[in-house]
C-alpha cells in the first residue's frame, strides 16, 4: 500500500479492505490495553481528575466512530467473497 501510495496512484479496493481491517483491529486492541491498565490502576482510576479515567473514556469513544466499527467486517467480508458491496464505508 506504501509503494501505490507513492507512486500516486489510488489504492484498490483490496489494499483499501486490508488497511480498514488493520485498523479496526488496531482500534480494539488499543482499547483493550487501555482497559487492561484501568484495571491495573486500581479504584482511583475511576474519579474524573484520573488521567486513566478520560483515557478510558477517550479509546472508547474512538471505537464507536465509523473507522473501527464491526460493520467493516461485512464490507470486507463482501469484498473477500467477491459479492456486491453494499456501503460505501470502503
């Protein structure tokens, strides 16, 4: 994906998939190390003033966006298959 994107040309649709599920993977497993530390931090990691608090918060709030949501896994899957897509989440 590097290389296409420095010879200036766009990237398939099979580059694009690949790079939508890397990062929905990437998203959750921030989330998940995030949590792990919450946890880790003990019960003064739940009050506002908390750094781990607003981390929390914050991953979590990155994974609701569009970029790291499961639907992807159906639009890649579609592309996968081979099958019509039908969002243009990709």
């Amino acid at each position: 994906m590097w290389d296409t994107a420095c010879r200036g040309e766009a990237l398939t649709l099979p580059q694009r998939v690949a790079l939508r599920l890397a990062g929905v993977h990437a998203g959750h497993q921030a989330k998940e190390v995030s949590e792990t530390a919450y946890h880790f931090a003990g019960g003064t990691a739940i009050f506002e003033n908390q750094p781990f608090e607003r981390r929390l918060r914050d991953v979590h709030a990155a994974t609701q966006q569009v970029q790291s949501q499961f639907v992807n896994f159906e639009v890649a899957g579609q592309v996968l298959l081979g099958l019509p897509v039908t969002s243009k989440l990709i």
